[in-house]
C-alpha cells in the first residue's frame, strides 16, 4: 500500500539534478552536433538532467530539428514563441520553467564549449550558489576577433566601474545557479535582449548569492554567420546600462521614502 508521504518521495525522486536551458534562434546548422556533444558531456558527469528547448521564432529550420531532438525523450521538452522575444527573456523562461536543483543555459554554438561544465558544476557542488564562464579570447589574429576582444574589456571595466560588482565577465552565455536562489532574482529581471547576462549577475551580487567565475577558454566560429552585431549591439547595452540604472535609482528612492513613511507613520 502505498501513502501519501511517500508519493511524496516518489515525486521528488524523479526531479532531475540538472536543468539545462537551450534558447535557440537559427541554430540549424551546429543544433544537433551542439546538442550531441552536450549531452556527451552531461553523461560523463552522472547527473540526473532535462533539456529545455526554447526556439525564440527561428525562421529556419531550427523548430524542426528541435522537434526531431525531443520527439522520444522523457527528460527533453520544446517551446515554440509565436513571435521573437529575445534571448534574455527566453532564457528567464526557461529557468521558470525548470525543475532541476541547479538550473542554467549555455550558448548553444559552444563557442564556449561543454566540457568547461563539470568545472562550473564543481564550483557550484563546493558551495558557491551560482557559477559562470570567465572567458579567455582565442583571437588568432583575425582584426574582428581583436576588436570584439577589446570591446568585450571595455565592457567589463564599465560594467565594474559602473555597478560595483566584482565579475569579470558578466555577459557571458554560460551561467548555472542554485535554482532556489536564483528565480527570485530571474522574476526581477527586466532586458530579454543581451543584457539580461549582466543584469542576473548585478542583481544576484546585491541580492548577496555568492556566484564564482571559471576560467574557460572561448573561441569564435569561422563556418557560420553570428547573430551579434557588434555596433548594434554595443548601443543597445548602453541603452539598457542607462535604463538599468535609472530604474535602479527610483527603486532605491522608493525604499528611501517607504523608510521615511514608516519612521513617521
């Protein structure tokens, strides 16, 4: 006879370990290959884990391949956004969505590759609450891998300079967290394009979780287009640097007055 405590233990039993989050937009040409080395790597680790699949409106095939990678896999699920929303906001969703003890999402085109992962979860395992990539630029001497490498540490100076935080490498697209203490701060987040990396890590360092930084090497693919256009993109993070701290500013300025009602209630 079985009781409800211990439908209980069944129920909890069967939560993965791991939840990985994979935000897809036009990933045709290296999904299946990522997704195979991926879960090469996950298997060496001996974690219990699920495959969260987002596809942010691709218009090419990424959708189909998705469907054919889930299709018969109990620890693998698929959304599908009728309309773009942006990688930030993808990534929020599937960490509401997870199940897992640890939760986290990698960029998909491995430029960062899979196997820096048991680094990450080790770091995570030994107490820290979260753990990301700190990438080190394999540039080759080609002038544009220079120059995002330069623009990359520029970055990561305002960014320090300018929130106080001590990363870095705030932006990059391979984060894993506690799942308990990271959602809250993932519900607080505002940007769904690029920026989302660094609003998480500011947000979790002033909401005191304690999330360390592994060295891993980053190396830039040559057989594909990528969907990051540098000057594009650097206006719009400081776009969203400037809206960050002004809606940073009137939430402090709210608690300030909410204290002072308080004191005078």
């Amino acid at each position: 006879m079985t009781n409800a405590s211990d439908k209980v233990e069944t129920s909890a039993q069967i939560e993965p370990e791991l939840s990985i989050v994979i935000a897809c937009y036009m990933e045709e040409r290296h999904l299946e290959d990522s997704i195979a080395q991926l879960t090469a790597t996950l298997e060496e680790t001996g974690k219990s884990y699920e495959l969260i699949f987002i596809d942010d409106k691709s218009t090419d095939k990424t959708a189909d391949i998705i469907k054919r990678l889930v299709d018969g896999h109990s620890h693998r699920r698929a959304i599908y956004h009728e309309k773009n929303v942006g990688r930030g906001g993808t990534v929020t969703e599937g960490f509401l969505l997870a199940k897992g003890r640890i939760v986290g999402f990698l960029d998909i085109d491995l430029e960062v590759h899979c196997r820096f992962l048991p680094s990450v979860l080790e770091a995570i395992e030994a107490g820290a609450d979260g753990a990301t990539a700190f990438r080190h630029y394999s540039t080759s001497g080609r002038p544009i891998a220079l120059i995002r490498s330069a623009i990359s540490s520029g970055y990561r100076w305002l960014s320090r300079r300018i929130f106080d935080t001590p990363f870095n490498d705030p932006e990059t697209g391979f984060k894993f967290f506690v799942r308990e203490k990271i959602i809250d701060v993932a519900k607080r987040t505002e940007d769904v394009g690029w920026f989302w990396d660094s609003e998480i890590m500011i947000l979790s360092h002033q909401a005191g979780l304690r999330v360390v930084e592994v060295p891993c090497r980053f190396e830039r693919r040559t057989d594909e287009e990528s969907t990051v256009h540098i000057f594009r993109d650097v206006c719009a993070h400081l776009v969203a640097i400037w809206k960050f701290r002004k809606r940073q500013k009137a939430e402090r300025k709210a608690q300030r007055l909410n204290l002072t009602d308080k004191k005078t209630g």
